[in-house]
C-alpha cells in the first residue's frame, strides 16, 4: 500500500477507498474496526488516545510522517483539545459501526447514528478545490490541511461515499464465533467473504472445520 505524501493535496478518501488498499475495503469500515473483538466480552480499544489516533492514520496511509509528527507536536501543545477530539472519533467511530452493522444485517440504521454524522459532515466538505494530479484532476478540501481534527473528515467523506453511492449489499461482517465482529466491503465475485481475514479469522473457522471431520472420520473408523 502507497503512503500518501500529503493529506491536503487531493481526496485522500477517495484513493484508501478502491479495492485492495485497505483489509476493511473502505476507509470508513477500517476506522469502524479499530475496537478490537467487538462482539465478545472484552472489547479492546486501539486508540485510547489521539496519539494512538495519529498511530492508526499513519498505519493506514491516511496520513504521512511529516503530518503525523506535526499533529503529535499539535497534541502535546493542545492536550485537552486533543483528548475532547479523541472522545470525539470514538463516537463519530459507534456511529459509523453501528449504521454498516445495521445494513450488513439488513436493519435500519438508528437516526440518531446518522444525525451525528450529519452534524460533522459540512466540515468534511469545506471550501473545495480541484487540484491536477498525476491521473487527472481530484478534489481537494480545506478542513484537511491542518488541525487535529483533520484526521476525521476524509473517514466522514468515505462514510458519506458508501452510504450513498456504494453497493450496500456488499457490506459484511466477520462471522467468527470468538466475536471479531469486524466489518467489510466483499468484493468476491459471488460475495462469498464470511471472514475479516482469511488468514486469521478464516484460517482458524477452516481448521475448525479440518479438525471436525478428521475427528468424525476416525469416529467412523473406530
């Protein structure tokens, strides 16, 4: 995966978007997961704070090392306003969960999900501009140049993206029973994907499954 250099020169939203870039197959569906075993008994957080925020950006390619070291000296100048923008994510976060949990599920999206995300969403979208790119031109917003909560508006526009024009049949959740509850876009040709990650939710279920026969075989046998 491209890290990309700077995070106000085009739709960043838009490139962690296409297939193949993230596990989660969208932006918005990576930050939904990042509470780790969400359906079990004991959840875990992965970012307790905003450092831990800028962490996860960073891992994921939304932002560049310059920007994350920039928004970390940011932080520490500004701990209470980063700590209120961290609390922040962590609702916007339930919010997108919840309304893809709901559809993966076919139910309705509670409104008040969806009203939270309405109130950010004008930020997300502030004084565009088209910027020329390699592949052509893109848009470019101002509320992603700088300041803390800079992070949260490309995974807003991501959110915004899916619910409307994505294919929201596509949209799953990871059926392993310790509890992953992890969601994501299935772009198998049949929407066959039952799993986060073949290699590890999916590996386990087809050992399971391995083990159960084999035990089944020998039972015969005997």
């Amino acid at each position: 995966m491209n890290q990309v250099n700077d995070l106000a020169s085009h739709d960043i939203a838009a490139q962690l978007d296409e297939p193949d870039v993230l596990p989660a197959g969208k932006l918005c569906l990576e930050f939904a997961d990042t509470l780790n075993w969400r359906a079990s008994e004991q959840p875990i957080e992965t970012i307790p704070s905003y450092t831990d925020l800028i962490a996860w950006a960073l891992r994921v390619g939304l932002i560049s090392e310059d920007a994350a070291s920039l928004l970390n000296k940011q932080a520490a100048a500004q701990p209470a306003l980063a700590k209120q923008i961290n609390a922040w994510a962590t609702e916007l976060r339930e919010a997108i969960y919840h309304i893809f949990a709901a559809i993966a599920e076919d139910s309705t999206p509670d409104p008040a999900n969806l009203a939270l995300l309405n109130e950010a969403l004008p930020q997300a979208y502030a004084s565009p501009q088209l910027v020329a790119t390699a592949n052509g031109y893109s848009w470019s917003w101002h509320a992603d140049k700088s300041g803390l909560d800079s992070l949260l508006w490309p995974i807003l526009r991501s959110t915004a993206r899916l619910l409307t024009e994505g294919n929201l049949s596509r949209i799953g959740q990871c059926v392993d029973d310790r509890g992953c509850g992890y969601l994501f876009f299935d772009t198998s040709r049949n929407r066959s994907r039952r799993w986060c990650d073949m290699n590890s939710c999916g590996n386990r279920a087809k050992s399971q499954r391995h083990y159960a026969r084999h035990r089944s075989n020998r039972s015969e046998i005997s």
